[in-house]
C-alpha cells in the first residue's frame, strides 16, 4: 500500500476508534471547530478571552461562537475565568473534563497509528 494509502488508513481506524469511545460528550461542528481552536492557543500556553475565542472561526458568526461557547461551559468543558487586573475580562480555559477527552482521543490516535 502507498504512504498516502496508509495514512488515510489510520486517520480512518482513528475516526472509527473516536467514535467507539463511550464518555465523551457528543459535540456538534460548530462546537467541534471551536474547542479545537481553543485547544490549540491553550497548547502554545497562551490564554484565550471570551472576546478572541468568538473571533476563532471566520466562518461563523460571533453570536454563534458565543452560543457554542455556552454550550461547552454547561457541558463542563470549558471554564470562565475573570482576569485579576480587570473583571470585565474572561478568559476561557479547560477543565478537567476538557484534559480527560483529549487524553481519549488522544489514545485513539496512538492506537489508530500503531495499527
């Protein structure tokens, strides 16, 4: 089988492995695209407020990033954090819920490239 044939491959018995995994909340693209992005600043170290995670995808509204933003936080995946200098400030972090589903998937992807 090809390089490209191989890694199509896995990145497929990754999707199947993700979506076996029981425990994980069910999100939506629109969420999926927006926790991703916040996931990715938060890998660099860097904080993230309210105001920059709606501005995440240039293909969705800022309203709508907000409504999923709420989604994530009553699904307990994310958490607001006032800033400590100015309280108008949030800054949108994970929980713990948030560092257990990408160690899952993060599994997955382990698995899936071992093969």
């Amino acid at each position: 089988m090809t390089k490209v044939g191989n890694l199509s491959q896995t990145y497929l018995r990754f999707l199947n492995l993700a979506s076996a995994v029981r425990g994980l909340p069910t999100l939506d693209a629109v969420e999926e695209r927006v926790f991703n992005g916040l996931a990715a600043i938060w890998a660099t170290g860097a904080k993230v407020t309210v105001l920059e995670a709606m501005e995440l995808t240039a293909d969705t509204s800022p309203t709508t990033v907000h409504r999923r933003l709420k989604s994530l936080l009553q699904k307990g995946l994310i958490q607001l954090r006032e800033d400590v200098s100015d309280n108008r400030v949030k800054y949108v972090e994970p929980t713990e819920a948030a560092q257990t589903y990408f160690a899952k998937l993060g599994q997955c992807l382990d698995q899936a490239a071992r093969g």
